[in-house]
C-alpha cells in the first residue's frame, strides 16, 4: 500500500488528535485537569510527572530530537500499565494503536486508572523479555535516526578509506529520512540472516520520500553513504553485479548490429562459448529489448524500494548544478580543476626488467589492497597504488607506469552508455548535474542523460518514439527536475563503481554522511600477523 504525503498528513492528524483525546480521559481520572492536557508541552510534563510518575529527566529525553519518538511510546506503554494492562498483546498494540487505544483509557468506564502500581515480583524471563524490548527499541531509534555502523567491503576508496574500516555514519548531518518500507526486521538491511535473499522487510506499506531538516548540505567532498541508484531492480544470482549492466550485455549478445565496443564488452566479461550458447538459445529476428527478456529467463529478477537497496560509500564530487567534466583523470567543477583526494588511486603497470614480482610480504609492507593486484602476463602486474607506494616501488627497481584510457575512446560501460557520448572513465563530460526547479530541454540525444531520472526515480510513464519524448503520454521538448542529485566518485579511481557507470545519486538515495572510522581491520592478516588492528586508523575523522 503506497502512502502519499497527504495520505500520511492526514494519518499523522490522526494519530495527534486520538492521543489528545485520549489524553483528556486519561488527565481526567488522574485527578488532573483536563484542559491541561491542551497546553503544549505543560502536558507532556505532567503526563510524565503525575500519571506515569517519572522523574524529570524523562521530560528532558523527550525534549531531545528523533529520541523523543522513543520516549513517546515508552510513555504510552507505562501509562497502559496504569491502567492495569500488563499482558504483551495489549502493551504491544496498544503502543502502536496508540490513536485509538488511548482514547478507549480515558473514556471506557470500565478502564480504572492506578496511581501506584502494586510492587509485583517479575520472573527472570518477563524481566529479560522487557529489557530486551526496551534495548532494541531504543537501539532502532537511535540507528534510524542518529547514526549507524557500516564496514568497508571493497577497495573502491582505497586508500583513504581501507577494506575492514569501521565507519560511524551520522544521519543527522544531511537529515533523518523517513524509511520507505517501515515494517522491517530490525538490525538487518534487506535480506534476512542465513538466507541467500529472503526479504528482511514488508512493502505492505510504502511511505513517500520526506526527511528532517539537514544540518548541512551535501558538500564536494564529503564522503557520503547512499542507497546504490542502479539497485532498483537486482539479478539474485548475480548480486554484486548492475541489473542494467547485464541487460545492455545480453542485448550486445543478441544484436547482430551491436556497436564494436559493445560487443568488444561482451567479449571481455564472457566466454567465447557462452556467447555462442546465448545467440543459439535466442536465435531469431532480434527486437529492442530482446537481452531484457533473456535475463528475466535466465535469471531471479527482483526489484527493491529505495531504502532496501545495497548501501555504497562515495566521495561526492559535484553537487546539484555543477557542471563537471574530467580530462586525463583530472576533474574539473565549473571549469576549475579540483584538490584530488591525497590518497588518490590510480591503475599502473608494475614491471622489472629482471622478471621478478612484488612479493606477498612486500605488499603487506606496503599496505598494497591485494584485491587491486592482477596479472598482467608472466612478468608484469597491474597495481592500484596511490603516489606514495609508486615513489616506493621505483626506489626498488620497478618500472611503475600510468594505464589511463585516452581522450575519444568510447567505453559502453560508462554513462550513459550511448555512442553519442564517447567518454570513458578517464575522460568525461562536460556534464552539469541535475538541480531542483532546473529546467532542461529534450532531444533524441541528451534523453539518454536523464531517461533514468524522468523514468526510475521520479516516476514518470516515458516513450521515446519516432524521435520524439512523451512524458506521461504528452509530448515534451523539456523536462523540470523535481530533486537535487549528486556525483559520486571512489578515490580508487580506476577501481569503482561509481557515477561515472551509473549517474546520478538522488537525493532521496543518501543516507548519511561518515565521520570517522571507530575501528580498522586488516582481513589479509592473522591475528598473530603485526598490524592486524589498525591502531592508527581508529577514530579518525574522514576528510580529503
């Protein structure tokens, strides 16, 4: 059931006005009265001091931001208490049900208020069972809305920020957003534990996109956690990978007019045999969008809402109206070169005239990510290294050298993967990014740039027939945004998947913005290995 902003007005007017009434009952056989129960705030300190009998400082926790829906329902919980319901099925929906619930307190004759709870003797297991509660209440309070712990999986920001890093991702600093999918399984993002992809979550309700007023901007710069945009629909068996990526694949398998560098792309990810095994499979007259229904056969296809997509981690390198450009691996906002990150990474062809290789206790000395070593032939290896490992490697009598892909050469798998736009990750752009009110105008060649926007992420019904653009059925030259979209970037340059493969992060996708790393692990070292926890990276505040 998608709820829509005025849906979810009219549910939380609701819910105000049945805990006001409910309150008014409530105030009245607590021997208070009832028209204190309308004076703002005045009643929620007397809700906590003369009917639950709380000390002050609970009055003082409600007071603090997004914690405060907290204390809210734990205070309704204690109140249903006093009125001598202690059974978890009345606790629990009563709790929840709260609009309806309170009012049925106050005004049911039958419903007798207690002052002083009897001092009952709790078993083990009620008082375990209650603590618990209450721990993972407040757990998934402050987790939705204060900040949230995130591991480092890959390599794509090596080496600022290291596989093992323990990231702490506040979610205060660009404003608390609403989830999409409420009624979720705690602590578990969108697949249940010890399963390969059962959903964590329940789409029966779908709240709209709303969030709290950010402390800050999304700024150039600042490392940023986002739900990944091309996450919107997943290929089960092949997770890690982009659903729109192997569409465009298996469309390049199966059209004989494929462009060079499509099918050059093809060749590179599979085998020659199983090319031959897909065309022969799907032989016959070859249509658009023929790749689309071979990998809905061959493959589980899902779709997720956006809060249930795989969380990412990026560097933001142009906001909403920057027009951004890269030339030679530089980039450029607004025509100015930028400060690189100075960990920077970029791909090298490491060589020794004698044939020998870095060794294994080499790299670890280095700090060398063994995830961006690969062969390059019998004698030679291709490294991701910032410049400081570079400097270090030539003093011990390699040859180091730069592999950077070359003004003009077309590369499918760069946004927005049509040869009209013949960039690749080494050279891109110029580009300006999407901006609120912004108003750009459409053609047969820039719909390729925002097709995704109009289409996926703000819901638009979008044909493109006989080169012209309908847009929910009506012809459109132009097309008005209606969010702030962004530009993200790995500082391992030649090792992510980032927007320059995919586009635009809405704004609806971020989650949070990471401060610092509580705690580093080195995964290519034994615990009895020196250097295994990263002193020297805990507690460290994330920055250029």
């Amino acid at each position: 059931m998608n709820i829509s902003v005025p849906a979810l007005i009219v549910i939380l007017i609701v819910a105000f006005v049945g805990w006001q009434i409910g309150l008014w009952g409530i105030f009245k056989k607590a021997g208070l009265a009832p028209w204190k129960s309308l004076i703002p705030l005045y009643n929620i300190w007397l809700w906590t001091r003369e009917v639950i009998h709380k000390k002050w400082w609970w009055f003082a926790l409600f007071l603090i931001p997004y914690l405060g829906i907290f204390m809210f329902l734990y205070m309704v919980w204690e109140t249903i208490h006093h009125f001598k319901h202690d059974g978890y099925l009345a606790l629990i929906l009563g709790t929840l049900f709260f609009p309806f619930y309170m009012p049925y307190l106050g005004f049911a004759p039958k419903e007798t208020y207690v002052a002083e709870l009897p001092d009952v003797q709790k078993s083990s297991a009620r008082s375990w069972i209650d603590a618990l509660i209450f721990a993972v209440a407040a757990a998934y309070i402050i987790r939705a809305c204060w900040f949230e712990l995130y591991t480092i999986p890959t390599s794509s920001m090596e080496s600022s920020l290291m596989v093992g890093d323990f990231l702490s991702v506040s979610k205060l600093s660009y404003g608390v957003r609403v989830p999409n999918t409420p009624i979720a399984m705690p602590f578990v993002h969108n697949k249940l534990p010890l399963t390969s992809h059962a959903k964590s979550y329940s789409e029966i309700i779908k709240l709209p996109y709303l969030r709290s007023k950010a402390l800050k901007p999304v700024d150039r710069n600042d490392v940023v956690v986002f739900n990944y945009p091309d996450g919107d629909t997943v290929v089960l068996e092949r997770q890690a990978e982009s659903y729109y990526a192997i569409v465009r694949e298996f469309e390049a398998m199966l059209n004989p007019n494929a462009t060079p560098a499509d099918k050059q792309n093809v060749i590179y990810r599979y085998a020659p045999e199983t090319i031959a095994m897909y065309q022969q499979k799907y032989a016959g007259a070859y249509y658009n969008g023929k790749g689309r229904d071979a990998v809905w056969k061959e493959y589980h296809v899902i779709a997720r809402p956006v809060d249930k997509r795989e969380n990412y981690v990026k560097r933001c390198i142009a906001v909403a109206g920057d027009e951004l450009k890269i030339v030679d691996k530089q980039v450029y906002i607004n025509g100015k070169a930028v400060k690189n990150p100075k960990r920077i990474q970029y791909s090298y062809l490491v060589s020794n005239p004698t044939g020998l290789q870095l060794s294994a206790k080499k790299r670890k000395a280095l700090n060398v990510n063994e995830e961006d070593v690969q062969a390059y032939d019998q004698y030679n290896s291709v490294y991701r290294l910032n410049e400081e490992q570079c400097d270090k490697i030539r003093k011990m009598g390699f040859t180091v050298q730069v592999l950077e892909d070359k003004a003009g050469d077309y590369d499918p798998a760069i946004f927005p993967h049509s040869p009209a736009y013949n960039w690749n990750k080494d050279n891109f752009g110029p580009l300006v990014i999407p901006a609120k009110g912004m108003t750009v105008p459409l053609n047969d060649k820039n719909i390729a740039l925002y097709e995704q926007i109009i289409r996926q992420y703000e819901n638009n019904k979008l044909v493109v027939k006989e080169g012209k653009i309908y847009i929910n059925d009506k012809e459109a030259k132009s097309y008005t945004f209606k969010m702030n979209y962004y530009f993200m970037m790995g500082d391992n340059r030649h090792n992510s998947a980032d927007s320059r493969f995919w586009g635009f992060v809405p704004e609806d996708h971020i989650v949070g913005r990471a401060s610092f790393v509580w705690l580093s692990v080195d995964k290519y070292k034994t615990w009895s290995d020196k250097g295994k926890i990263r002193w020297n990276r805990m507690f460290k505040r994330i920055k250029m």
